[in-house]
C-alpha cells in the first residue's frame, strides 16, 4: 500500500476510529505515552520497504564506489538497532551518491545517509548520533504518526513540485515515486526532532558513543544554518532543522550522562580515507554538473576533470555521456552510459539518457529496453513519453497512450508534450470527441453539415458523413483546408431536404477522420 491509499483509506476510517477510540490506542514503543496508531506494524514496514529503493534512485542512487564504507555505515547503524526499543524492525542503512549533506528515515527503519554528509562528519560518535537520530524517527513510529495524522500527504505536496522542478529528479512521476519523495524530504515537527535527538541519545550510550559527540554535531549544524550554506539548507537543513533549543535541550540530556565514551575520531579517518581523497573529484563534477545546460562544453572538462581523479566513477562517466550528448555527439555519449552502467549498473538515469541516445541513434531495440530498464528502477516521465513515442512509431497505439497519460501526469514541460501527443493520438482514434457535425438547412432546403472544431488543435483532412437513415441516403464529404481550434465551416452536402421527404432532424452528420496539423 502506498502513502496516498494509506491516506486515502484512513480518511475514509477516520470516524469509524473516533468512534472506537479503543481499537486505535497504543503505547509508543519508544516514548512509552499512549497514543492514538491505527498503522500497524506491519503496515509501517511495507510502507518503507516498498519506497525505498525509488527513494534511493530519487536521491541520487546507492553510493557503491566503497563496499568497505558502506559496510561499517551499516554496522554503525546496527549496533545502535541492537539497543534502540525496536530491534526486530528490518533496518536498513545504504549511502547516497550525492553531495549534499542529508539522512533521512522511512517508516518500518529504511534508512539513508548522503556522502555529502558522510564527510562532513568527523568522528564514528557524531555518525552515531546522526544514525541514532533517524532510527528514532523510525522506531518512535514518527513517519506513521504523520500519516495518522495526516500531515504527510499535505506536507508532500509541496515536496514533489520542488523535486520536479530540479534538473536531476525532474519529471519523476510514478504515484509510488512521489510517496517515496514526499518521505524522504518530509520534515518531522519539532516534537519529533526534539524526541528524536532526546532518545537518540540515549541509544548512543547505550551502544557505548560518547553522547558530546551529538550535541557538538547539532553547535556544528546552529553554526552551518546560519551561514546560509545552499547545499545544507537543501538537504539536512531542510529535512532536519537545527536550532539553539535542540542544542540547549542535548547539552541538557548529555550532562547527566556518562563521560569519556567512544569517540573513534581515527578509525572514521580511516573508513572515510578513499572519500576524503577523491572528494575534489566530487567537487569537479558537481560544477560540472551546473554547467551542463548552458556550457556543455566546460561540463565535458569537469567530468574529464572528475575522472582524472578518480576513474572508477560511474557518475563522472555520466556526466561525460551527458555533456557529450547536448554537444549532439551521440556514438560518444552512448559509449560513456556504457561505461557508466559496467561501473554501476542500478542507477536509473545511467540506463535513461543511454535510451535517449539510442533513440536519436535509430536503435529502436535498445533504446526501448533501456528506457524500460530505467523505469523499473524509477518510473519517470522522460522514459514514459519516449517509450509512448517508440510504442506509436511501432503502430501500437493502445500502449502508446498508457505510456502518454503516465508520462503526462507530470507538472513539466515534458508532461504538456506527453499531454498533447495524447490528445493527437486520441484525436486519430476517436475524431468524434473532438469534432462537431451538424446537418443544417439553407432558406431553399438546401442541406449542408456544419463542422465545429472543439479541439485545442488546428485540424486538417477532415471528413464527415451525412446520412439520412429514412432514405437509405449516406455521403462521405472532404472539408476543404484547415479548421482552427474553436472554427466551424458549412460543407454542402449537394441535395436538398425536398429530395427526402423528411424532416431536418432525421438528417444527421459525423466526422470520419480528423488530423491535426503538426
Ligand atoms: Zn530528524
């Protein structure tokens, strides 16, 4: 079940629930205050797990450069599972690939930590707390609460405009997509956050952190949101925002806890050593990245750039079939994606922009199941139109048009395109939704249809019928040039009412085909 039916459905319940208050009562697992959950555990976990890896494509894909960074993450976040009140949760902790300092938590303990914010941390304790942090916001059943109370679906709303808006996450669409993007950006209260920090550190003592560690992370982060820094005020500013009160509540908590914990400022150095190197590289395709609209050129030299530094990339070479690909140098761009997916082959975009290429290449083949490949790990827009294109060049407008009416679901530029190929195929297969034909009669009884253009289209190559079913008559008509959206022409249907012995009312006219002009 996704957020939205989950919503739905609860909305739906909601009074039935007023009504039997009791059915719904139940004591936080972690803050041990009864309160009213009618999302089950359960139902908690198949929420998570079914948004999760679209949440991971969404954010950016699975940092998978260093399996050995990615396994001490996980390690970190297990062996503070192991003391938090929900241990038998299914927790989960992957790295993004992205640069932009963030964490973020599903409902049912899927979890995420940018790179970004992976080497911004300094010791293992201060990845403690911000693990700790967000294995709260699962464990206290923070995002279900939200959905209970119905804050979620409002406060996505807003989330998914701002996603599609962006460039890399543009024109993401998929109804499980949005659910996904509306939970990972979704910002708890400033209950959750204070409860999340609060419990937070008590898992960290728990598991052996120095509880410091947490309130000297949040001094870090007052510090940060005051200067305005974009890439955090996007990203865990955003999701998680820091504030004197957190601090002054943690410094608080922490005093009356034990001292000299693990800090494990050296071992962090080490795990983090290959990041720590290769960060410029990051730095050099994250410009590049920027430039890639407007100077392609310059995008090209960052990637090679990025590369130099770090030749393992799959996301510098996708950089470089990007770039290559708005220079129009498609073979290149397409041997980039290539070495893009031999590097990682789970990303979305890498099999996307391939597809793309591919099309503009004439190889239909590939390019249809790369665009497939692409939407099974996240549907977008991008790969749903060019898929309705492809499916309407084979002469299959039946799967056409399921790829247009999904594709055309996005608020984008992309989804309008989608939205009028849609119409015009429409328009094709059933001109009479479109098109108005009347049989009207001159002051002689002359006889004529008239023909009223109720698309948004110009059409073109119109032809109607008149028919007057009492006489047996039936009469196929061309309308002579173009009708304009909104336009009626007269076309003489060449007899005269007289010639029929009815009346007007039994004469009656339809289109037969209609085109638009492209
Ligand atoms: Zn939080």
């Amino acid at each position: 079940m996704n957020v939205f039916t989950l919503v739905r459905s609860i909305n739906c319940c909601c009074l039935l629930l007023a009504a039997l208050a009791a059915t719904g009562c139940a004591t936080n697992p972690v803050t041990r205050k009864t309160e009213l959950a009618f999302v089950s555990e359960q139902q908690e976990i198949s929420m998570g797990a079914k948004q999760y890896l679209h949440s991971q494509q969404s954010a950016g894909g699975k940092f998978v450069l260093d399996p050995a960074l990615a396994a001490y993450v996980n390690a970190v976040g297990q062996k503070l599972v192991k003391v938090s009140d929900r241990p038998q949760l299914p927790f989960e902790f992957v790295i993004i690939n992205d640069t932009v300092p963030n964490a973020w938590a599903l409902p049912g303990g899927k979890l995420a930590v940018n790179r970004g914010l992976l080497t911004e941390l300094k010791s293992e304790a201060e990845l403690a707390a911000v693990l700790a942090h967000e294995i709260v916001h699962a464990a206290a059943r923070h995002g279900a609460s939200a959905v209970e109370r119905g804050t979620l679906l409002s406060a996505g709303a807003a989330v998914i405009s701002v996603l599609t808006a962006d460039n890399r996450a543009a024109d993401l669409i998929d109804v499980a997509t949005q659910g996904g993007a509306m939970l990972l950006n979704f910002r708890f209260s400033r209950e959750h956050e204070l409860e999340a920090d609060r419990y937070g550190l008590d898992y960290m003592v728990r598991a052996g952190y120095d509880p410091q560690a947490a309130v000297e992370l949040q001094e870090t982060f007052v510090r940060l949101a005051g200067g305005k820094q974009p890439n955090w005020l996007e990203g865990m500013f955003a999701s998680h925002p820091p504030s004197q009160e957190r601090v002054d509540a943690n410094r608080a908590k922490a005093a009356g806890m034990p001292a000299g914990l693990f800090r494990g400022e050296e071992v962090y150095r080490q795990k983090l050593a290959l990041l720590t190197k290769i960060r410029p590289a990051y730095a050099a395709h994250d410009e590049g990245r920027k430039l890639l609209e407007k100077q392609p050129a310059q995008a090209l030299a960052q990637a090679d750039q990025a590369l130099e530094l770090e030749p393992r990339e799959a996301m510098f070479h996708a950089l470089r079939g990007d770039a290559l690909k708005k220079l129009g140098r498609d073979a290149e761009a397409e041997r980039e994606y290539d070495a893009a997916i031999k590097r990682n082959d789970a990303y979305y975009a890498y099999y996307l922009n391939r597809g793309l290429v591919r099309q503009r290449l004439g190889n239909q083949g590939g390019a249809q199941s790369d665009l497939e490949h692409a939407n099974k790990l996240l549907p977008t827009a991008a790969a749903h139109y060019q898929l309705g294109k492809l499916a309407q060049g084979a002469g299959n407008s039946a799967k056409a048009i399921g790829h247009y009416k999904l594709a055309a679901g996005a608020d984008s530029d992309l989804g309008r395109r989608a939205g009028a190929a849609l119409l015009r195929l429409d328009l094709l297969r059933n001109p009479g939704n479109y098109v108005q034909v009347e049989a009207v009669a001159d002051g002689k009884g002359n006889l004529g249809l008239r023909v009223g253009n109720r698309s948004p289209l110009s059409l073109t190559r119109l032809r109607v019928t008149g028919v007057v079913p009492a006489a047996g008559f039936q009469r196929e008509y061309e309308v002579a040039g173009m009708l304009k959206p909104g336009q009626s022409t007269v076309v003489p249907m060449g007899v005269r009412l007289a010639d029929f012995n009815v009346g007007l009312g039994q004469v009656r006219g339809q289109v037969r085909s209609a085109e638009p002009v492209e």
